[in-house]
C-alpha cells in the first residue's frame, strides 16, 4: 500500500500525522517549469505593481512569489502513481488551470481578438472599419465566447489578459477546485492554509516549518508565511530583515493595525508639510511650489579660468523641449545659464552637447575645442608608492557642502515648479525656471538650518557620522567626488527634509515607519540624477540604486521635500498571512531552529555587494532603531558576509547549508535556487551541498527573462531551483560504475518527463533545455548519493584554490551527464546517425535552428545549450543576443565570413550555409552546388549525402523564421540530389 494510500483512509477526516512522512514530493518528480516561467515572467514585468516593491524597489533580486508558492507547495504535495493527476491538482492550487484562468480575465476589447481565430465572425464585427461586439448576441454568449478564445491561446498569451494570482481574491481564484483536490489528495481542506497545514501535518506531525537564511528582499519568507507555514528568517544585513519585517507586518498587517499605519503616514505628511511651509524654503512668492532642485557641478578651467558648469547634455526636458543655455558673463569670467522651453529640434541637438564630452571639459570660452581632461582637472597621479590619487579634497565630518576652493563646486541651475493654481490636485501642472537670486536666498537659508544643527543632529543619529569604508563599490564617491562620510552623499536640503521627516514620527508607530524610510534615502541624494524623458514619457527624478552601484553624476535631481515624503506615501498592497515570522540579523552560520524545509537564494557568485550596499542605509538607521530592530546588529559585518566564489566561499557557503541540515529532520527537503551562469556552478554548488550533507533528487530552470539594471547589456535570469534532501547513508562507488549509473539514471529521467509531456496534451511541458538540466539534476543525483567515490570524498577539491583550467572529478561526472542527455536528445527531423558525428559547434547551431523553428528567442536557451555543448563561443553564430529577441546567424549574415576558420567555421554546415547564400545571392542553386564541390573535391560525392540532409534541414526549420534562406535552401538541396558526375 502507498503512502498515499494509506493517507486516504482517513480521507473524510483528513490526513492523519505522519502518513506521508516518507513520500517523495511533487517537485522531485514533475514541476510545470513553463506555465510558472511565463507567471514569474509577468509578474517581474510588473514592475512598482509587484507586491514586495512597495516596500523599496532598492533591493533587486527578489525571486517572484509566485515562483516561492509554486516551490513551497512542490516541496509539501506528495508524487503519486498518478503523475498526470498531480499536475492538474498542482495546477489548480496555483490558480493556473483553465478554470481559474478565465476568473483571472481582466478586460478584452474586440481589436484584442486574433484575426486568425476561427470563431471571431461569431463574436466581433467590422463597423467602419472598426471591430466591434457583435450587437446581435447577449452578454453571456459573448462572455462565453471570449473565455474560449482565450483558452485557446497559448499559456503566456494568455497572461496579457489576466490578473496574476496574487491581484485576486483566493476564494474566488480557487473557487470549486477543494473537492476535487480532497479527493486526489485524501485531505479535507478549504483552503491553502488549510491544506498547507494538513499537509505539513501528514509530513512531520506539524504545520510545516520553513527556513530562509538569506533572506534578502523577504520574497521567500512572504510568501511561506502567506500560505501558512511557520518561518524563520535570517539575513547578515539588518536591512533585508527590516524587509522582510516589514513584508509581514505591513504589507501583511491585520486591517486594523493597517488603518493605524496609515492614518499615522498622514499625520506625519501633514506635519512635514506644515514645517516646509512655516519655513518658507520651497514657495516661491507667487505661491508656486518646488517639485524639484537640478544641481551641477562647476568647476573652474584650468586653460581659460572661467567657471564652467559641468553636464553631459542640458536638455531638460524632451516631452516640452525644455534646455538651459549658458551664457557667457565675460566680466566675471562664467557662464549665467537661461532656461527654455518649447525650443525647436535644432536646439534640442544643439543642447545634448554638454560641457563634458567623452571624459573631458569642452565650453564655448576656450578657444582649443578638443578642451581638457577631467582627470587633469582632478589632479589623477600615481604616488612614490604607485597607488592612484588625486587632488581632491577629502570632505571632513562636518562638511555637507563644498569648501569655496574646492575643485569641485556646486550649482542650483534650475527648478522645477508646481503651479499654484494646481497644488493639491490628482495632476498638476508644472514648468521649468532658472534659478532666481530668491531662490538662492532660500538655498542659503537651508544651508544656514543645517550648518547650525548637524552636530546636533548626527549626536541624535538623526543624520549618519558614520565614515564610508572604501569597498567595491564604496570607493567610487571617494574617489570621484571625494566624499568620506554617508552625509555628504545628500545636500543641504536632502539632509534638512529627511531631519523633518523623522522627527515627525511617533515613537509608539515608528517600528512600522521606519522600514520605509529607505525609500525616501534611495529618492533623496546627490546620486539621484535626471531622466530627460522622452515623447509621451514626462521627465522625472531617478532614485539612487536604479542599478546597483554608487554612481555619482555631474548633474543631480533633488525632490522637494514634499516630494520626499511622498515616496513613503501610503502602501496599497495588502495581504493577510496565515502563518507566523521570527526575524534575526544573524549569519546563516548561526541557524538553531528546528524547521522542516529550507528554501534559499544564496549569495552564490553574486556580483552584487549588499554588504557594502546596505551601509548607505544603516549609516541612517544605526543609532537608537525601536524595538523589535533594537535587538539586532546595526553593521554591515563585511567580514562575515559570504563572498565571492574562490574556496574561502565555498567553505562559508558549506558551513551555512550544514548548519541548516543539522536542523531539518530526516524526511525534510531543502531547495537552493541560484542563477544558472556556467558549468562550474554545478560542479562547485554540487560539491558545496553534499558536503554539507545533502543529496540532489531534482533540479528545474525557471526563466525569467529581463533586461535588468543591475548589469549593462543583456542579463537573463534564469533560476534553477535544485531539490534536495539528507544523505542518510555512507557508500563508495567506483569512477568507472558510476558513469554507468549516471546514464542509467538519465536515461530513466528523460524517459519519465518525456512520458509525461505526451500524456500532457495542453501545451509542451518540457523543452531540450529542461530536459538538459534534468539531466545534470539526475547526475548529481547519482553523485550526491554517495559518501565517497574511488575511495575519494566529493570534497576533496573544494577547499583549495584550483589551478587555472583544473577539471575536479565531480565537473567530469557533470559534464559526462550533459554528453549523455545530449546524445539521446536529437532535433526534430535530424537523421539520428549524422547527430553522432556531430562536433559540439555544429551541434549547437542545429539543435538552435530547431528551437527557432519551436519559437524560441530566449537567449537564455541559448546560453544554456551552449554550456550543455561546451561551446563557449556561441555568439559567433549570432545574429541577436536580446534577452526576448535571440537569434543564431542565418546563411545572409554569415555570407562568407570566417569560412574556413576554427570550431564552428571548419564545419560541413558551415559550408552548406556559404553554398545557400551563394543560392540565394545570384537566385542560382548551381552556385551553391559549385562551391561545394570546389571545397570538397574527390571527397565531395561520398559527403554530398549529408550536405544535401543538412540543407534540407535548413529548409526545413528557417521556413519561417527567414523564408528566402529557406527557399534557397531547399532549391540547393534540391539541386545536389539531381547532381550528376
């Protein structure tokens, strides 16, 4: 008898304790990597409508909930004899079935009906030239007709048209699925807490308990705690747990304790509202308000003498066409700068051309147009020592402003106003200005409030003292402005309304303020700069970690403190959480709770710096935070973050995972999800988790494309979630048996999921990539079940520095996974003897040519079968690397480039797809046949019967991706099978 059987005697009562102690999880058997693909995709493109990104969209990374709930629920739901029910149930649950789908419906217009969709003359009409509802059938057959259409859309067209789970009411989401879902499972739930709960019950005798020890944004532990588990939180950084407090306790709050927060966030508003107006610093005498204060730098240069504003571009504003234009004053040797707006496109051109081009000062006043050197300005020199310095000014603790002989000065250039007339309004109506000797009076006057309290102010940790530690990316301010404290990253007015704003908190609310003062800090600082806008898109202040660095700018934005105060504005997102949240600043290192499963996105080869990052904040937050953060460690603790990826790494990655197998019972489960970059991470990962006592049973990729701004240029996100569980047993195997095993075991892996994709007739489930990590999963499965191989701890490499290009036993056992899943997993229509001899670039190129042809231009599927290949110089044969717009080089692109050059460019194909654009060049297959025959020679008729099958598969999968290939192609082939000798 089944575990689930045995589950289902009770069935009425529902599971009893213990019953599915021993049964595998959905998650190790099957996961729907496609439908919750496309879900996290939608809900990361959703941007500030995410629900955590209310909390500050400062801290990037956050894995999307729905990606958490579908991992959550994977590691809790049994895998039963019946893989094909479990999925449906599987997908109910996660509000992804075609039922829930049409209650997610938002709205359809009638132009939104496909052309092409067979019933559209039943429920649109062409009236002057316009699609309309038909007139002539009611509500509910329209209604019924355009649920039909889109459930025969694909899954991830039909999410333009949706809501995502998160946006509906889970009573009605999930409405009708519990007797269905009782009867699968032997549950007696209403619910997902309630199911959560019995679930957690029949597994380890409780409601299940759930660790993250990186918790970072707090996305794991929210959405845990919202389904109803019990989790524990941890994080080094005392930002990402005030996060992940905030999360639960304001996003999460009861409605009462809601109400309360935001009646006290519009108290405090009114308050910092009415001490900006008593102080008369952001009204100018018409009544008009400030929005925004644009600064440059200004500096003096060094072949003229003049003082010369510093930007790259002085377009203000391209919605309006608003410029500054300087203007020389040759009596004081400076430039006035005038404000326009309304210029004509030529002005605009004229305008993009700052006085800082290509790294160095350029204005009209000097004569030597080429200008001179911003590093000459700053004074850049090696000293006796050889280190890199400059002239600058270090600021001391006392500084908020530029000393009168400093290199760098600062200038207040321009204003942008909200019209009197408009205040108070949903839209309000605002202009460009100079600034006016007025509005110097009142920068002056702010100068003068702050000059006279930041000592007093720093004693009260109301503004930081704390000195920047120089780091990564710590050393950028000091090195290019010469900042060496946290203050001196905001000015005057940044300093004075943050002072404001914290001083009109209570106390007895401050704990569910505080989290979103960050907010305010990310949109008020010198490194805040100016986005012109563009037609259709107005202009705006950016926030300081729009990427994550410390960039500095040479013109900056600073929001009217009005302005500031809005940002930590009032938080609409709500949702109730059934379970309940412990929080600690703690390392994972130091994990001793008891939990059942552990769900991790750990710093694994991150190129970001939180550590660093993070002290931006806390130098804000350190002195006298309110309970319950006054119990936690108000530092960075950089020597304690978990960095890099060199062996000391590996060593504090083993040490945290350990610490939390120690914790996990038996039968608990662990899944550490991570970004998929190169081979190595499976070798190293797989190396670090098994030391750490634990064993692979699955391993699922989870696209989420983007074009981030965390990097320049394309970063794809792809998320493997690597399913683990404690490795209970000490065995040894032999290096020569267990590449046996490992295909043995991919075998058995491939043929599973690929059974499960033919009884699953709604869409694909799983693509030759998923299949190709499936695979690795299933090798590490093999490896990772053992204590030692040949005699030799998996281990034994893991804590010594490798030497450049050292292949360690365990990144051979991976590879040799990847050989195998490659060999068995033949593109559609390629004869399966000539995949054999196929050499990895040419292996690549086709299987890539038949994921075209399926609709991909995910580059991620790219970079993945190129690392399943081995093939690491896989742009060469591209022609797009766009995250959503991927695509290989066809016969036009490559014309006759590289031919006869190394890897992919000495192949046969190669050759075939020179002979298809001479085809195509000159519309004469016989050129092509000629080129072949002159390379090949004598050898030429015993290859022409694989050249005429590559053509044809050209032919074949360009047909529609670039149909004159194609159509080249094909006359080619066409043409070697009637060749003659």
């Amino acid at each position: 008898m089944t575990a689930l059987a045995t589950a289902k005697k009770e069935a009425n009562k529902g599971l009893v304790p213990f019953s599915l102690k021993d049964a595998p999880s959905f998650i190790e058997a099957e996961f729907p990597v496609g439908r919750i693909s496309a879900e996290a995709y939608k809900e990361r493109k959703a941007g500030s409508g995410q629900t955590l990104t209310a909390l500050g969209s400062y801290w990037k990374g956050r894995k999307p909930l729905i990606l958490v709930r579908a991992v959550v629920l994977g590691c809790l739901l049994p895998a039963t004899e019946d893989p094909a029910g479990d999925l449906a149930i599987f997908l109910k649950l996660m509000g992804m079935d075609d039922a829930a789908m049409v209650r997610r419906l938002k709205s359809v217009s009638p132009k939104d009906i496909d052309t092409t969709w067979p019933d559209r003359v039943a429920l649109v009409s062409i009236d002057d030239g316009k699609p309309r509802w038909r007139s002539d059938i009611d509500r509910e057959t329209r209604d019924r007709l355009i649920c039909r259409w889109l459930l025969d859309l694909p899954y991830d067209a039909r999410l333009k048209y949706c809501l995502r789970p998160e946006e509906c009411d889970e009573a009605h989401l999930l409405a009708g699925i519990w007797p269905e879902v009782n009867r699968h499972l032997g549950t007696n739930a209403g619910s997902i807490a309630d199911l959560v709960d019995e679930l957690g019950i029949a597994r380890f005798g409780h409601r299940p308990k759930l660790a993250d020890t990186f918790s970072g944004g707090g996305s794991i532990p929210f959405e845990a705690v919202r389904m109803g588990c019990d989790v524990y939180a941890s994080d080094l950084s005392p930002i990402a747990c005030m996060l992940t407090w905030g999360a639960f306790n304001i996003i999460g709050a009861r409605t009462e304790k809601r109400a309360e927060i935001e009646r006290a966030q519009r108290e405090v508003a009114a308050l910092v509202d009415a001490e900006i107006t008593r102080l008369g610093i952001e009204h100018d005498k018409d009544g008009n308000r400030a929005k925004a204060y644009l600064y440059c730098l200004e500096t003096r240069c060094p072949r003229t003498g003049w003082m010369v504003p510093m930007a790259p571009s002085w377009v203000i504003s391209k919605t309006r066409n608003v410029v500054a234009k300087l203007v020389p004053d040759l009596v004081r040797k400076r430039y006035d700068i005038e404000i326009h707006a309304g210029v004509s496109s030529n002005e605009m051109a004229q305008a993009e051309r700052g006085t800082v081009q290509g790294g160095r000062l350029v204005h009209p006043m000097n004569p030597e147009r080429s200008g001179v050197e911003i590093r000459t300005i700053r004074g850049d020199h090696r000293d006796e020592q050889g280190v890199n310095r400059n002239r600058l000014r270090l600021w001391e603790k006392t500084d908020f402003v530029p000393h009168s002989d400093d290199i760098w000065q600062e200038r207040l250039y321009a204003i942008q106003w909200i019209t009197k007339a408009s205040l108070g309004k949903g839209r309000q109506e605002t202009y460009f200005a100079g600034a006016t000797e007025d509005d110097l009076a009142r920068e002056r006057q702010v100068e003068a409030i702050v000059a006279e309290n930041l000592s007093r102010w720093q004693d009260l940790g109301l503004v930081p003292d704390m000195a920047i530690a120089p780091g990564a990316n710590t050393t950028q301010p000091i090195w290019e402005r010469g900042w060496t404290h946290w203050h001196h990253l905001f000015n005057a007015r940044n300093l004075l309304g943050i002072t404001i704003l914290r001083e009109s908190t209570p106390e007895d609310i401050s704990a569910y303020l505080l989290p979103l003062l960050p907010i305010a800090l990310d949109n008020a600082s010198r490194l805040c700069g100016w986005n012109k806008g563009h037609p259709g898109s107005g202009e705006f202040a950016t926030n300081v970690f729009n990427n994550q660095s410390f960039n500095t700018h040479l013109n900056f934005a600073s929001r009217s403190v009005g302005h500031i105060a809005s940002t930590m504005g009032l938080i609409e997102k709500t949702s109730a959480c059934a379970g309940t949240l412990t929080v600690e600043a703690k390392p994972a290192t130091a994990m001793c709770m008891k939990i059942d499963i552990g769900v991790t996105d750990p710093p694994y080869a991150d190129a970001v710096n939180y550590h660093e990052i993070t002290e931006f904040f806390i130098a804000w937050l350190r002195k006298s935070p309110p309970p319950p953060f006054d119990q936690w460690t108000w530092d960075s603790r950089r020597d304690l973050a978990i960095k890099g990826k060199d062996e000391g790494f590996r060593r504090d990655m083993v040490s945290a995972y350990a610490a939390m197998t120690r914790h996990m019972p038996d039968n608990g489960s662990q899944v550490v999800m991570f970004t998929h970059q190169d081979a190595g991470v499976w070798a190293d990962l797989g190396s670090i988790l098994w030391a750490a006592g634990l064993r692979v049973t699955a391993a699922w990729n989870i696209v989420t494309e983007t074009e981030s701004a965390l990097k320049e240029g394309n970063y794809v996100q792809g998320t493997v979630c690597l399913v683990l569980r404690k490795r209970l047993k000490e065995a040894n195997a032999r290096r020569m048996e267990i590449e046996a095993e490992i295909e043995d075991a991919v075998r058995a892996q491939l043929d599973r999921l690929n059974s499960l994709d033919e009884a699953w007739t709604a869409e694909t489930l799983y693509t030759d990539g998923d299949l190709t990590l499936a695979a690795y999963a299933a090798a590490l499965q093999v490896i990772t079940s053992y204590s030692t191989i040949d005699r030799q701890p998996l281990d034994r490499d893991l804590y010594r520095k490798l030497a450049k290009g050292e292949r360690t036993m365990i990144r051979d056992l991976v590879d040799y996974a990847a050989q195998v899943a490659n060999g068995m997993l033949v593109p559609t229509d390629f004869p399966r003897d000539m995949w054999r001899d196929l050499g990895a670039p040419e292996r690549f190129y086709v299987r890539m040519l038949d994921m075209e042809a399926k609709g991909s231009a995910k580059v991620a599927d790219f970079q993945n079968f190129a690392k399943s290949f081995a093939f690491g110089d896989y742009t060469s044969v591209m022609a797009s690397t766009t995250a959503n717009a991927a695509s290989l080089a066809g016969a036009a692109d490559f014309k006759g480039g590289k031919l006869g050059g190394e890897g992919f460019f000495a192949t046969q194909l190669r050759q075939v797809l020179f002979a298809v654009w001479k085809t195509l060049e000159k519309s004469d297959p016989k050129l092509g046949v000629i080129t072949l025959r002159t390379e090949y020679a004598a050898d030429y008729w015993q290859r022409r019967q694989k050249l005429i099958a590559l053509a044809a598969y050209v032919a074949a999968k360009t047909k529609h991706t670039r149909p004159e290939e194609s159509a080249a192609a094909h006359e080619l082939a066409e043409a070697l099978k009637l060749d003659r000798v």
